[in-house]
C-alpha cells in the first residue's frame, strides 16, 4: 500500500474534493484526490476503497472503478454521483455502493467508514 493514501477519491468538482478531503482529514483518513479518469488509471494503488463520481470530463467512472477493482488498484468502489440515469446507476451497483450527490457529506462519511472497514480498517492518523 502507499505510505500516505488509504482512500481514492476521483472528483472533477474541487470545491466538493476540497470539503471532502478535510472532512476525511479530520478523521485521520488519508486520501488521494484526482480529477481525470486518465489519471487515475495510471495509479498503481493499492487503496482500501475509492470513492468514484459516474460523470468525469474524460470518462465513465463506473468503468474506471470496474477496471482499478480488476487491478487490484482499489478493493472497494463507493460512487458519489448525481447521475440520475437508471441503466448507468444500476451498472454502478454492480460495482459498489451508490449515494446521491443530494445526500448530506456526513452519510458520504458514514459510507466511507463503512465501506472502508470491510475491506480492512482504514489506517487512522494522529
């Protein structure tokens, strides 16, 4: 695993990546944010979970998050979206566990505690 990341967040909103990171930060989870599905896809990983939005500027996030499961990039896929879309959101819980973007930041942190957890514990920091 890397040193530093525990937890993928792939985001193309910064505003919503920035609120996000410090509320993970201030429980002691670190995560790497990126913006691209491009990039994304060229981490070796591995991390716990990855947090995925469905609609990137430069790609589907439902397959991004198919594609780094299969590589073993991430272990669990959480997706953050608000596609409202019935078929993409179905092939998105195929996947992992969708929440609507409408949903409050704190049920997203839930989630990722959660979803993170059973994968292993996600490493805290002090």
């Amino acid at each position: 695993m890397s040193p530093s990341c525990d937890l993928l967040f792939v985001e193309d909103d910064l505003l919503l990546a920035r609120a996000l990171l410090r509320s993970l930060r201030a429980r002691g989870i670190v995560a790497r944010h990126v913006s691209r599905c491009a990039t994304a896809a060229a981490l070796k990983g591995p991390f716990l979970l990855g947090v995925f939005d469905i609609d990137l500027p430069d790609g589907d996030g439902v397959e991004l998050a198919h594609l780094l499961r299969r590589r073993g990039v991430v272990s669990n896929a959480l997706f953050y979206t608000a596609c409202a879309h019935p078929l993409r959101l179905a092939r998105a819980r195929e996947v992992g566990y969708v929440l609507a973007k409408s949903a409050n930041l704190g049920m997203l942190m839930e989630a990722v505690e959660s979803r993170g957890q059973r994968a292993s514990t996600l490493r805290l920091v002090n």
